[in-house]
C-alpha cells in the first residue's frame, strides 16, 4: 500500500530563532484572563504554540479553545496525518509500524509548522500526539520554530480520559494503567525540555486555559535568546 504524498511532504530547511529560558515557565497570574492580554500575546506571537504531552491530557480540546481565543487556526496533527495517510492511526500502526509512523509525523509537523510551506500561516496552535516530542528531531523542529508547551497531568486523570475512546494503539494488548505509567516515566524527560509547563486536572477547562494564556505571556516577556542548534 502506498501512503499519499501529503505524509511524506515538508521537511525544508527554513528556520526561526526561538525564545528560550533556563527553566520551564509556569503561569502565577489570575486565572481569568482579559481582553487586553490576549491583545498583548497577539501582538507579540510570531509562531506556532505547539503543545505536546501524554495521550489524554488535553491537548486537542485546550488547543482548540486557546486558538479561539486567540482567533489563530488550530490543527491536530493526528487528524492531518489521516488525512495526508486516508488511513487512521491504528491502521497506520498495525500496516507500518510506529516508526514509519514517527517519520511521516515529524513530515506532517514540519508543513505544518510552515517549513518548506510559505503559505502557512506562523501564528496557529498545534496539537501533537504523545509520543511525537519524545522524536529527537520533532523535538528539534518544535523547539526551533515553534512555541513548545508541555500540558501535563496525573496518572489517574490520564488512565480515566483515555478510558473514553478506544483509538490508541500504545493501549491495546495490555493494561492501560501500567502501559500509561511506563510511558509517562519515560516520556517525562523529552517533555520537560518544553519552556513552558502547565498542568490539566480534574479542573474546567476555563481555568486552564487561562493558566495556559498566563504561561505564554509571561514566557513572550523572558528574556530572548537562541536556542541551541540542533
């Protein structure tokens, strides 16, 4: 079977000099936030929020309230890889392995983070699959040209989330519980290079949404420097 040209395309050479801080920012103003300090994210965002993080933390349905409210597109890149593939994930995985997987995911991500695509538009927010920040070179890409934000949460959160769709393919064959905490320990280190870090619990999202627009502001007002060439 051959996949379609979309999840082999965009991996061009384009790069950005990034922000980046000694430690990962965690947002300490109120959790409402106003007008205004949208208006001031906006005026200062110049690329994508890319968040990554476990399955099940989050990421598509913050992801899509926070490029709401920001009024920037939103992407999953899961759903573009199945759309680039005309496959679903677990079909991708049970076909070709997870390390095809990982190579045409780090393809898909770099279009849709504008490299080799001029006509993207900079300012989106991303969501990405768990697995796609622990990819040394995703990783690299993210950290370079984009704004990474690693949403984290408890094993019981994660365990009772991703109970409720039975898509994962990570998941299948074993205990989910013992199969989400192996990941979680081993995923933690990739993650923690992500400048920002925030937190989803049991909590509405309307509060971390706000912690997460809290983070991001305060990360935009760090001083700047380059990141590291990978």
């Amino acid at each position: 079977m051959t996949m379609s040209n979309g999840l082999h395309g965009g991996d061009g050479p384009h790069k950005t000099q990034g922000r980046a801080v000694d430690e990962p920012l965690r947002p300490h103003a109120p959790e409402s936030v106003d007008a205004p300090r949208i208006a001031s994210i906006l005026a200062r965002l110049d690329r994508p929020v890319v968040l990554v993080g476990m399955m099940g933390v989050g990421k598509t349905s913050l992801g899509r309230k926070l490029a709401n409210q920001l009024g920037a597109p939103f992407v999953d890149a899961d759903d573009a890889i199945e759309t680039s593939a005309q496959m679903t994930i677990p079909e991708i995985f049970a076909t070709y392995g997870e390390s095809f997987f990982r190579d045409g995911e780090r393809r898909v991500i770099a279009r849709l983070m504008g490299e080799g695509a001029p006509d993207e538009p900079r300012v989106k927010v991303i969501a990405t699959g768990g697995g796609a920040f622990v990819n040394d070179a995703t990783r690299a890409l993210i950290l370079r040209s984009g704004i990474a934000v690693w949403l984290d949460a408890d094993l019981d959160t994660l365990v009772d989330r991703t109970a409720r769709k039975d898509n994962r393919p990570l998941l299948r064959g074993g205990n989910p519980r013992e199969i989400l905490g192996r990941l979680k320990s081993e995923r933690e280190p990739f993650y923690a290079q992500a400048p920002i870090h925030v937190m989803s619990g049991n909590m509405p999202h309307t509060r971390t949404l706000a912690r997460l627009l809290a983070a991001i502001d305060q990360w935009l007002d760090a001083p700047t420097s380059p990141l590291p060439e990978s």
